[in-house]
C-alpha cells in the first residue's frame, strides 16, 4: 500500500506503538500467550494520512480511491 499512496502524493506514516501489548510496562498486564489479532493487524499494517478539514474533493476522492483498493 506505501506504493500507491506514495505514487498519489499522499504521506502515509507507520501507527505509532501498534500493539501496545508488546511494550514492556505491558508483559505483567497481558499474558504472553494472549491473542490479539486484531491490535497484531494494526500493529503491522497501520498506517496515519492527513485528515483535516481543508482537504479538497480531488484529496478526499484520491484518499477514498486509495483505500478502496
């Protein structure tokens, strides 16, 4: 997905943390055994782009085409 978005002119950034039952603090809270699948897709697949509200109908459709795909 970096491609294209990259290929669009659209900054993409990794989520920060993901799954934040991998932070150490986190191991006395969560077992090591515990499935996450849900916070593992975030955590390797995640991603942040641009929302605000100045955004154009072009960057909104490009956004929506994006990631559609």
């Amino acid at each position: 997905y970096r491609v294209e978005f990259e290929a669009a002119g659209v900054e993409i950034r990794p989520v920060i943390a993901g799954d934040i039952t991998r932070q150490p603090f986190y191991r006395r809270y969560v077992p090591e055994s515990a499935e996450r699948p849900v916070a593992r897709l975030v955590h390797t697949n995640g991603f942040y782009f641009g929302n605000n509200p100045d955004l154009t109908e072009d960057e909104l459709t490009t956004l929506c085409d994006l990631l559609g795909e």
